[in-house]
C-alpha cells in the first residue's frame, strides 16, 4: 500500500492491490459482489473520506478544508443515492 503524506486532502490515498482491482472490475462491469462492494466502500469511506472531519487549521486552512469538504460531499452524494427510496423518485 503506497504511503499517504500527512493528511493533505489533495494527496493520494494509500491502497492496495485488491481495491486497484475491485475498482477496476467495477469500472469493467465484471465485479464480483465482493468486489462491488469493497470499491463502493473504498470509494466512500478512503477516497472521499466520508466520515473524516474537513477542517484543516493554519495559514491554508480556508482552501484546504474547502479541499477535504468537496471529497466529502461526493461521498455524502453517494451514499444519499444509494439509500434513497426510489419509489420518491419521478418518473
């Protein structure tokens, strides 16, 4: 898993081999229901860190915590969609 530097929104996450490979099986449209289920998570909870508080202090603060906020909102997006009742939905 390569290493994450400090905890700079804009850095990439740390990973492994398996999420890689769920993310590309899902993106093929060849994911196993594991596979699906570790990218939607991987997805939400690393990469749009979801549950993570966005505020970043100091100097930078204000466009950093702008930064984390708009990862987090993907992942808020995400998780609204996946549980909202489709049946509130117009056709």
């Amino acid at each position: 898993m390569p290493p994450r530097k400090g905890s700079d929104p804009w850095l990439p996450v740390a990973y492994d081999k398996a999420d890689a490979a769920a993310i590309q099986a899902l993106r093929r449209g060849e994911a196993t229901a594991g596979q699906q289920l570790r990218a939607i998570e991987f997805i939400v909870e690393v990469i749009c860190a979801r549950n993570d508080m966005s505020f970043r202090p100091g100097p930078e603060g204000d466009r950093d915590t702008a930064f984390a906020e708009g990862r987090r909102f993907v992942g808020n997006q995400i998780v609204k969609l996946a549980k909202l009742p489709l049946g509130k939905l117009a056709e």
